[in-house]
C-alpha cells in the first residue's frame, strides 16, 4: 500500500513570518503529529515559484501517511478543529493550499 503525502502551501504575510513559524513549530505542527495518524512530517519554505513574485512568506508542510485511510481519518476526524484553530488565529494573513500526493517508490 502506498504512503500518501499531504501537502499544505502556505503563504503568509510578510509581517507575521516569525510569529507563525514559532507557532507552527511549537503548536500548530506538534497537535497534528499528536493525532498519531502520520508517519513524519517536513516543515520547508519555498524559495521560488517560476514566473511568480513572492508577495511575502510560502512555506510548505508535508506530512506522511501510512495509507489513504490514516489520511481520511485525520480529514475527518481532526482536521476541521485545527483548521478552525488556524482560521482564527490569521484568518486572512495566511492562505493554505492543500494537495494529497502518492509515493510511487
């Protein structure tokens, strides 16, 4: 069975990169792991987008999953509560975009 990855981009406001990277790093990032549904997890920031000007920071969480299973328990189980943790906390100041993608090897 494949490990699937779930990718959340996000593009944060100049202004409150420092403050969001702790929290990600201290809270945000730490609650999702404690569900006990992912594997590991990669906290990257992104240095380029061809053909695109950055209008502040884009970082990138990707977090492993054992299957496609694991992955829709979190959806459902876990995933609306700490996105509403998030939407309340920088409502518009940071924008997530999320991808599910498959390991092939």
């Amino acid at each position: 069975m494949p490990q699937i990855i779930y990718n959340v981009t996000n593009a944060v406001e100049e202004q409150i990169i420092p403050e969001w990277l702790e929290w990600m790093r201290r809270v945000h990032i730490p609650e999702v792991m404690q569900t006990g549904l992912f594997l590991e997890y990669k906290f990257l920031r992104v240095i380029g987008a061809l053909g695109e000007e950055d209008s502040g920071g884009t970082y990138a969480v990707q977090y492993v999953a054992e299957s496609i299973e694991k992955f829709l328990d979190y959806a459902e189980n876990h995933a609306p509560a700490l996105r509403a943790k998030t939407q309340e906390r920088y409502g518009e100041r940071v924008m997530a975009f999320r991808t599910l993608l498959e390991m092939m090897d």
